[in-house]
C-alpha cells in the first residue's frame, strides 16, 4: 500500500454495543436442549479469538483443528442422548497448565517441548466434556500483576486497550471479559485470579488449597498457587470450579469434595461481616485509591442492606510477609531452573531465581511451618470470642487491589526490586490467602469514574467456599454486575 492508501489512516475508537455472548450455563443448558451444537459454539469462539489478537492478544497458543474435531465428537455424543455437564462447550486454560501436545510455556520464551499429558484439571474438564480451544497469555512464570512478555508481547484489557488486563491469569481474564470464551482457568499464587479478575470485572474464585489439582505440581510454589475459574457470573464460575476440582492419586492436600454449583443457588443467611480498608503489612504504605476506597465501601453499603450484619475489622496478619517472600521466590527459581535457555529469561525472574535459591532448604522449611500459628492467628477472626461472648466474622471484605489497573507498560525497564515494590503497592490485599491455602472470591466493585473495573474480595477460613460462593451470588441477584459488558472497538490494535 502507498502511503497515501485511506485503509492505511488510523481512527479513533468507535464503541459499539457489544453482542451478548451465552456464559458457560446458557451454553451447556442450549446443547443439552438441542438448540446450540457444539461445532458451532467452538468455531464461533476461534472466530472471535483470531478477530480479537490485533487488540486483545489474550491467547498464547489456539487448538484449532482439534477443538474442532473435539466438537464434532461431542455433537455426535449429545444427540446419541449423552449428558456431562460441559459436554461440547468451549473453555480456556491458563498457559501455565499441560495439555498433551502442547508445550506449556508459562509466559516464557523459547522453545520447550509439548507436555507428554494433560494436567489433572484438564483431564477432569475434559471428562466433563469440555473443549479445551487453547492456552491463555500469563507473564513470565506468573510473577507479576501484568501480562506483558517478549515472548508473547501485550495483553489488554477489553474494557480499555490501554490498560492491562492484570496477571498472572490476565490472558483468561481478556478473554473472559471480551465474551471470547464463557470460563477460562487460571492459577492464583499471589492473587493471579482475583487481581486480573477485579481488573476485568469477573468473578474469580481463588479455592481451598487442593480443590482442584495442580498436577503434575504436587505442591506448586511451595504450597501458595491454586487454579481456579473466571467468569461473569457466579453460576458460571461454580459450574467450571465443579467440573475441574479432585485430587490426583498423589496429591498432599485433599479438602472434602463441596457443590459449588448448589451453593450459588443457596440464600447464605445473615452472615456478620467484618470490613478491613487497611491493607496488610508490606514493604510500602501507599494509601488505596480513593476509588477504590468508595467502590468497597459502596459494597459493604450494599452487604448491610441485604441484612448482614457488617462493620470494620482489623484482622491481626502479623509478619506474614516474612513466610510469602521465601516461598514465592523459591517456586520461581523452582520453575526458572528447568528452563533449557535460562538466558531467554526476563533479568527479573533471572534476579528472582538467585533470591530463591539463597532463600530456598532451610528457610522455606521455618516459612511453611510458621503457617500452624498462621493459621491460629488469622483464623481467631473468624472464631467465637474468647469466653463464650459474641461470635467470630463469618467473612472478611477487603478491597482486590489497592489501585485501578495501569496502563500497559507501566512496568518496562524496572529493575526486579522496583517492580516488586510496583506490584506490592498495586495489590497489597490479596497474597496473604495464599500463605494460608484458604478460599477467596473476587466480585465485580464498580467503576471508577473513568469506567475502569475495579473488585472486592470475600475472604472466609478454612473450607469456606460455599458460603463465599452463595454470597457472591447473593450480591451478583442485588448489583445484576454481569448485565454490563466492555466495549466492542471497531479499531486497529493500539
């Protein structure tokens, strides 16, 4: 094209009503009824991902033709009267996860081998019947609250491409948002669920430490990440948490089996809530935007209006910092070390990996079994009042993050020490839940007045998930927050 050619002029964006997309319910209840087929729904959903690379970039890797034949089997199984509760419908999974035939990236470069087998909460999804349509962006190694990489360049956020989606499971969050797919997976070891989940207007379900599988990890980042679903709906998201939780034969930790899906349809009763502003101790003391400041209180407004009996708290968190930092730094010099060109590596996983081998033996053993009185701590919150008086909180709200989500390349050319100071400032609130292994759910918060997503968290004790996921919904029915979808831009890539 000359440079005079008009297809070559650039024109501002130009917002338009965005079609609704069916959530991961609606499609499994259409191909149940015969009135959607699984060919279509997973062709349609490829069609958007390739439409939506130049702006969103939300996907690392696409399973075109095997989607596509997966779908095909699957219309033959429904209309020979067969019924699994994802049967045909398309799903994502976070580029941190193994499916056979795929290498399993983790948002780095290089050229690393397919994984010989599926994960287990791939082989579980796809015995739910789901089809797996690829493998979603995440930064490097999931270290970070951004989904940027040379590997894979930019991810966006469909609410404004200028911005990030979040991290680590920011490609699942963009793609989820954009109505790309209904549910994706991600992985949370330092709120890489919630964070992109707040940032994109989700749900994000952070579950009990061993819900769903981390295998062929059988302990991923010293006991800190779990996957867990995305979603715009509660319904959605318990649905997809249901199909993909179990153990595998050689996990350590195996909470009871639970129903999310019928604790989404359950009143949750008056529940006595305690409201924490003030996020955990860390190395920084920047304040939380003011608006997130009002979107959480909004929400809290909102919990007491429902009947819940709510007020502030202060949760006693102690130096638990001191038992994040170890574990985290060495679950990245864990998976940074396997790398076959160590040197592709960004110099701040290259830094990181030197701090958690230094880290590493000793010192992570003293961090792991600080998490008993962790536990002892933490969890009075939650318990009856010494002598008998009153009654621990049933919940605990925060704010998700401290601050709205940066613009994309906020971050570039930080050394390792700023940005983690860059990230702990951003998201305070969320990492402490991992150190626990307990449950958390990220729900939709508003917008700030520039129309930018923020979230909430709903925190619970031990094996809590079914009472945060029927509150979650309980405030899903009042705020009707899935009723409202990004912008579709009629636009090149930014």
């Amino acid at each position: 094209m000359s440079s005079a050619d008009p297809r070559e002029r650039t024109e501002p964006a130009r917002p338009v009503e965005p079609p609704v997309q069916p959530g991961l319910v609606d499609c499994a209840r259409e191909l149940a009824e015969g009135r959607a087929t699984s060919a279509g729904l997973v062709a349609a959903a490829l069609a958007r991902i390739e439409a939506s690379r130049p702006t969103l970039n939300a996907f690392r890797q696409l399973r075109t033709e095997a989607a596509l034949a997966e779908a095909a089997e699957a219309d033959r199984r429904l209309a020979a009267g067969e019924r699994l509760p994802l049967l045909g419908v398309p799903v994502a999974v976070k580029d941190d996860t193994d499916v056979a035939g795929m290498p399993t990236y983790f948002g780095c470069d290089g050229a690393l081998p397919p994984a010989t087998a599926d994960s287990e909460a791939v082989r579980r999804l796809r015995a739910a019947g789901a089809v797996i349509v690829g493998k979603t962006n995440s930064c490097e190694l999931g270290q970070w609250a951004f989904t940027e990489g040379p590997a894979f360049g930019i991810t966006r956020n469909p609410w404004n491409t200028e911005h990030t989606p979040g991290g680590s499971s920011g490609g699942s969050a963009a793609a989820v948002a954009a109505g790309l797919v209904p549910a994706a997976l991600g992985s949370d070891g330092a709120g890489s669920i919630r964070i992109p989940a707040a940032w994109t207007h989700l749900v994000g379900i952070k579950p009990q430490r061993g819900r769903i599988s981390v295998h062929p990890h059988s302990d991923a980042f010293q006991g800190l990440t779990v996957n867990g679903p995305l979603a715009r709906t509660v319904a959605d998201a318990a649905l997809l948490l249901d199909a993909a939780a179990g153990a595998h034969p050689r996990d350590h930790h195996r909470p009871p089996a639970v129903d999310a899906s019928a604790a989404a349809r359950r009143d949750p009763g008056r529940l006595r809530i305690g409201v924490s502003l003030r996020p955990p101790p860390t190395l920084t003391r920047n304040a939380p935007h003011p608006e997130v400041l009002r979107a959480v209180t909004a929400l809290a407004e909102t919990l007491a209006r429902l009947g819940h009996d709510v007020e502030e708290a202060r949760p006693r968190y102690g130096l638990i910092g001191l038992s994040f930092v170890p574990r985290a730094t060495a679950g990245i010099a864990e998976l940074a070390a396997l790398h076959p060109e160590p040197a592709l590596l960004d110099p701040r996983t290259r830094s990181a990996l030197r701090t958690g081998t230094r880290l590493g033996g000793r010192i992570v053993r003293a961090a792991r079994a600080r998490e008993v009185r962790q536990h002892a701590r933490i969890g009075a919150f939650f318990e009856a009042a010494r002598g008998g008086s009153g009654h621990g909180y049933d919940v605990l709200l925060t704010p998700t993050t401290a601050a709205p989500p940066p613009r994309v390349g906020a971050f570039d050319r930080l050394s390792a020490w700023r940005t983690d100071l860059a990230m702990t400032s951003a998201c305070p609130y969320a990492w402490p839940w991992n150190v626990l292994g307990w449950p958390g759910v990220n729900v939709p918060a508003g917008f700030t007045h520039d129309g930018l997503p923020l979230g909430a968290q709903l925190l619970g004790p031990s094996r809590s998930e079914t009472r945060l996921i029927s509150l979650a919904a309980q405030l899903e029915a009042e705020l009707r927050w899935h009723e409202h979808r990004p912008p579709v831009r009629q636009d090149r890539a930014p």
